[in-house]
C-alpha cells in the first residue's frame, strides 16, 4: 500500500501509534512557561495523577492486562509510572473513572507515552440484541490471535505534558471500545481489536471517579484523608498517595453503620492505619483536588475473606437472587465473568444504600444493581451472603411514558441489559401486583414531570421498590427526559467493500453513505428498535471535539494522528483520501437531528485500511436490531465464561 505521511499542523493534538487505550491529557497547575520548563532540573519532580475511565455497551466485560505506563521525557528520560501488572475490565468503568496511580517523576516536558497490554488470557465477553452473552477471541486485522501489545503514542506540540516542580497533573486513559474493536461474529464469537489511542488535553469533570486504597491519615481539622492508592483488587503494590476531601455533605459507611458529614469524620479518624477505603467522587481539573460525596471504609469495603459479586438482579425467590452478566472478583483475587449466579440472602445479612434508610433485604428487588460480599461455592454457583453484606447502587430503567400520572413506562432496558431478561415474579403482593414492564410504575415523590407526555422516552435513576409489596415499582430519585437533540448518540458504520464514496468531505462537514455497510447507532437510554429508525448522513463538529485519523495495521506514529481544530481533520482527511486505502471503519459520538440526519460529533474516528467483514449474523443485529435464532444458547454456543489462566 502507498502511505502517506499526515501533516501536522499546529492544532493537530498528537500524532500516536496504534493502541487500545484513549488518552486524555489534563496539566492541573501545568500552564506552559517554556523559560521556566527548559530550565527545570531532572531532579526537581511534580506528580502526575493517573485514571482509568469508559466502555462500550455491546461488551458486558473487557479484561485485558496492562502490563506497563511509561512516560517518556523530551530529552530520552523514561519513568514508569506502573509498578506492577494490573488487570482492567474496562466495562465497569462506562459512567466511572479510577483513580490508578498517582507518580512522582522528574520535572519537564512529556512527549510521548509507551502502553504494554496483555491480550494472551484476555476475558471479553459481547451481547447481541437480545441480550444473549458470547465468549470472544480476539483475532488482528489478519485473523491471527492478538496476544501482546506495546504501543508508543507521540504527544503534539499543545498536548505534551509539562510537569513543574511540586505541580499535580492529570493524565487519563480513556479506552473507547467502539474504534478500537470490530465485532466478526457471534457464532463463535469473534472480536477483531485494532487498537487505537485518542488524546485531548481535558478531564472529564461530570463522570464520577474513584479511588481505591488503604488508609493512611486523618486530618480533622482539615476535614481530608491520605490513602495509599490500590486500584482495582490490588492489595498491595506501591501506587502513589492521594489526599481525598471531605465535606459536610460527604456520607460515609463505615463497619456496615451509614453516617454523615462530622459524624462520619469522627468514625473515620478512630480506625487503623491500613484500613481498607473506597472513596466516590470528584476530581477538580485545575487544582487537581478529589472531593469525596461518598466514602466506604471497613468491613464495609469487602476485601477481607469475601467473594464479591456485581450485577443486576434479573429474578427473584424468596431469599435467592438472580444475577445475570455478573462479575465475580474472588477473595483469591481471581476475577470471572459469569452468565449468571444466585446469591442466598439471610434475616443476617448487611444491607446498606445511600438515599435509603433502614434499609433490610427486603429492599433487594427485581432490577436492582448490586455487590454482594460473601462465599462463593464453584460447584453450585451460588455466593452466600448470610453473614456477609449487600450494597445497593443507584438503578436505572429506561422507557417510554404510557401514563403521566402516575408516571408509568413501557420499559426498554434496565441498565444496558433487555428488559425481556427480568423476572418480575414475586415483586409485588400477589401474581396481579407483580411489576408489569409493559406498565411500569415510577413512584416521582415531588419531582415535576410538567414537560412529560405520552410517548416521550425517559431515563430514570433511583431503586426498586420493596420486593413482594405493591407500592409501585420503582422509586425515583431522577427522571430525565430522551430526545435526540439532549442524549448522547453513539454512531459506527462498517464498509464492507472497498467504497471510495463511503465518506465525503462536504464544504465544513462530511457526507456519510452507508448504503453498502454495516451501521450501528445508538442513542442512550432508547431501545434499538427506536435508535435504528433513524439515520446519519452528515457529519457536523460539536464547539470542542477529537477527530482522529487512523491507518489500519500502521505501527508508525506517522500513521495516524488527532485534531482539535476540525478544518485541518478536514484537511488532513482529504490528503489521506489520495491514498490506496479506502476509508473502512467510521466512530462518531454527539447529538443527532433526526430530521436533517446531521450528527453534531465531539468525537470522530475515520479507520483507513481493509478490516475482516462481519458475517450476516451480525449485520442481521447491527441493521434490524433483531438478531438470529441462531444466537440462543439452546444453540450450543456460548455458556458460563470465566477468566483465562493468567489469573
């Protein structure tokens, strides 16, 4: 093939290697002072806080290994900032960031970042449209098993990161599985991961973050607390420091007891060093601060001696529970995906949830998200939580109004699961006072749904009402309304033939045609059936975005490169069009007008080079929304799932 060298321009964020993980680069007390940055000793040193963040909803877990982070300074000087092998499932990180390290290295300017990722026991597991799990391989653009991966990303002029003395400075890797991965088939289930790194220079201020670690000091007179940093199930490893703020408003559960503000800090400061902490919250961008809105400490966080399970409870039993599409961390620190799992629940079992008082296991219900710490038997599949504990997290259902009042929907989903694998058995008093997803009430309490009509598509968070009581179905903390214009919408088209006419450049944005390829869009909260009546032909850019340019199977770091500045992609995108490559692959977010079928894109990635094409299963999923018989497990394929043999 002809390669063509990309320009680099002045608002081009960053030239990179192919990779897996997305990068966002954020200087907290970094302004640029070239003067003051040229003269900085190697000795002097800054820190640079790490965090993990997003996903992809047509994967139920993504696990891989990150087996190195090594930061590479302009004149040669390499840091790495990871101390140890850490594996990631990146699903759990779709609405959340980690805190993954915070490390002390030497002052001046970063222009390049080296990611070592581990593929060869990799646990990745997709859903179709029916919501039926599959257990991936993952194959390269040659169809060949994707084993180790150690990729190098040169960060541009704007973007290199300026660490200063004693400075605190972010940097997240934000890994987008809709460019980097290509789902081939379901049966086998099959994943083509061409790995691709995205930078720009910001933090993503409204997701929550967490940070995960081991008590270390309390100050009450400052009303903050030190941890030692251990992301993930690491117990031990040196990952850094991070003081966390707490406020008035900052609601703690410690030793199972759930408490407030100054009650709260008083509880925390009489525990022992090395306690175990969980901590959820906000990370500030320009003072580079984590101000804690919720923290867990003690035996409330299960790390010692438990089994813990998350997932969504899709049936319920008297005291057995359901969990379909659960993650499994064992105390062994082994981590497993599993299709589905009980869990057994006793008049002794630790029940605790923000927003909810008194909270017992009648509380748990049909749709609830959980984690569960107890004992795990392989052989039954069953987690005991007898003498162990069960935290409720905020839920979420999404529908379409049937009524206003009271508020009740047609519902769609219940997370990112099909509401057509929930059991509303036993939820209500009787058979006829069981939840009915056709008509599924929303207790609203005092919030307005002034501006709610029939038809309207909402989202609303909250949990499930007390199971085998008719008292309306789910409690609402927030209900927000779905439309086109307000919603993140999630776009990716799939040439299945080289197409030179598959993506256009028109003035100040491009024209899409995707009459001969594989289409997929998406608008959150919104079942597919509705997303697929829609359609983009256009392209526009969102005031601040990424646009990225990737040439398939190129290590080089001149092979693909980001944009901040959309005229130049543009630009860019017109000289890459000159080559032999047709364009393959397209992934945009934004906000989408139905009626002008114009997506206003804050990210864009246009994949150059061939890639294996799906089979029809998969176009049968991605055009109807309606997949196969062929992808039941009465089929023979898929079943249980569990990790590879590197755990």
């Amino acid at each position: 093939m002809t390669m063509r060298k990309l320009n680099r321009p002045g608002g081009q964020t960053s030239f990179l290697a192919a990779a897996i993980l997305a990068a966002v680069l954020s200087g907290c007390n970094s302004e640029s002072n070239d003067s003051e940055s040229s003269s900085l000793s190697s000795a002097d040193e800054g820190s640079v806080q790490v965090v993990l963040t997003d996903a992809d909803d047509a994967f139920l877990t993504y696990q891989v290994n990150i087996t190195g982070l090594t930061l590479v300074r302009e004149d040669g000087t390499e840091v790495d900032v990871l101390p140890a092998t850490t594996e990631v499932d990146f699903v759990q990180y779709q609405e959340l960031s980690e805190l993954f390290t915070v490390a002390s290295v030497p002052a001046g300017r970063y222009d390049s970042v080296r990611v070592g990722l581990d593929y060869s026991g990799a646990d990745i597991v997709i859903q179709d449209g029916e919501g039926t799990a599959y257990d991936a391989s993952v194959v390269d653009g040659d169809g060949n098993a994707v084993t180790s991966l150690d990729v190098e990303l040169t960060l541009g002029d704007d973007q290199e990161l300026n660490v200063r003395r004693g400075g605190l400075h972010g940097l997240t890797l934000d890994l987008d599985l809709a460019a980097s991965n290509e789902i081939l088939s379901y049966t086998p289930a099959v994943v083509e991961v061409e790995p691709f790194l995205m930078v720009v220079a910001a933090q993503d201020e409204e997701r929550e973050h967490r940070a995960r670690g081991l008590l270390q000091s309390v100050d009450t007179d400052a009303s903050t607390v030190t941890v030692d940093v251990r992301p993930m199930r690491k117990r031990e490893g040196e990952f850094g420091t991070q003081t966390i703020t707490l406020t008035d408003e900052t609601e703690y559960t410690i030793d199972g007891e759930e408490l407030t503000g100054s009650d709260g800090l008083t509880q925390l400061a009489t525990l022992e060093a090395d306690t175990a902490l969980i901590a959820y919250g906000v990370l500030d961008s320009d003072e580079g601060t984590f101000t804690a809105q919720q923290l867990i400490a003690g035996s409330s966080v299960p790390w010692s001696g438990d089994d813990v399970a998350k997932g969504i409870v899709t049936a319920r039993s008297g005291n057995v529970l359901t969990i379909q599409a659960a993650v499994l961390e064992r105390d062994t620190k082994e981590a497993d995906f599993t299709e589905s799992l009980t869990v057994t629940l006793a008049d002794t079992t630790r029940v605790t949830a923000w927003h909810l008082d008194d909270t017992d296991i009648a509380d748990i219900s049909v749709g609830q998200r959980i984690s569960v710490a107890g004992t795990y038997d392989s052989e039954t599949g069953d987690v005991d939580v007898s003498e162990g504990s069960v935290r409720l997290k905020l839920s979420q259902v999404s529908g379409q109004v049937v009524n206003t009042s009271p508020l009740e929907l047609d519902l769609a989903a219940v997370g990112n699961r099909t509401v057509d694998l929930f059991d509303f058995a036993g939820t209500g008093e009787s058979n006829d006072d069981d939840a009915d997803p056709d008509a599924y009430t929303i207790q609203t309490a005092s919030l307005s749904l002034s501006n709610l009509e029939l038809d309207d598509w909402v989202s609303v968070r909250g949990y499930p009402t007390e199971y085998g009581v008719a008292n309306g179905d789910f409690s609402a903390i927030s209900v927000n309304e779905i439309s086109w214009t307000t919603t993140a919408a999630s776009f990716v088209a799939h040439w299945l033939l080289d197409d030179t006419d598959g993506v256009t450049i028109d003035s100040d944005a491009l024209t899409v045609d995707t009459s001969r390829a594989t289409v997929r869009l998406r608008l959150r909260g919104v079942s597919r059936e509705v997303s697929n009546l829609a359609t983009v032909s256009r392209i526009e850019a969102a005031e601040q975005g990424r646009y990225a340019i990737h040439m398939a199977g190129e290590q080089d770091a001149e092979g693909s490169a980001i944009y901040s500045d959309f005229s130049e992609f543009l630009t860019a995108l017109a000289e890459a069009q000159t080559g032999d490559e047709p364009v393959g692959h397209l992934t945009a977010r934004g906000e989408l007008d139905p009626e002008t079928e114009t997506l206003t894109a804050s990210m864009l990635v246009v994949r150059f080079g061939d890639v294996q094409a799906p089979d029809d299963e998969v176009i049968d999923d991605r055009e109807s929304g309606n997949p196969s018989s062929r992808h039941s497990r009465e089929s023979g394929q898929g079943g249980s799932h569990s990790s590879g043999g590197h755990r």
